[in-house]
C-alpha cells in the first residue's frame, strides 16, 4: 500500500488483521501480546499496519521456504 508523503496509513483492527492472514483473531491477539507480530496497542485495542504486516508476512514465508524443516 502506498501512502502519499505527510500522510499516516490507516490502521486495521484485529478482525481485518486476522482476515487478511487467515487465522483467528483470538490468535492474532495473542501474536501481538507476545510481540510476535508487528502491532500497537492503542488503549485497550491492537491496531495493525497493513504495510507492516505484509513484510512480516513476507519474511516468515521467506523463512519457511529457506528452512523447510523450521
């Protein structure tokens, strides 16, 4: 996603952080309190970075495929 300069990118809550990945948003959740994804706890709410998360996403592929037995 590309942000124009001087511009924050919108954050996604859980619901569309655990739809984007696939998984539960209990799991997603617990991956962000146990610093495992990228997150920012705002209050009582975990809010995501799409473009954050799309790089996380991209290295834990890339690590997978590197080291299959990981």
């Amino acid at each position: 996603m590309n942000t124009p300069p001087g511009l924050c990118e919108p954050l996604i809550d859980v619901d569309a952080t655990a739809q984007l990945i696939g998984l539960h948003p209990k799991t997603i959740m617990r991956m962000a309190r146990d610093k495992r994804i990228p997150a920012f706890h705002l209050g009582r709410y975990w809010m995501f970075r799409p473009s954050l998360i799309d790089t996380w996403l991209t290295t834990q592929l890339q690590s997978t495929v590197a080291n299959p037995s990981a």
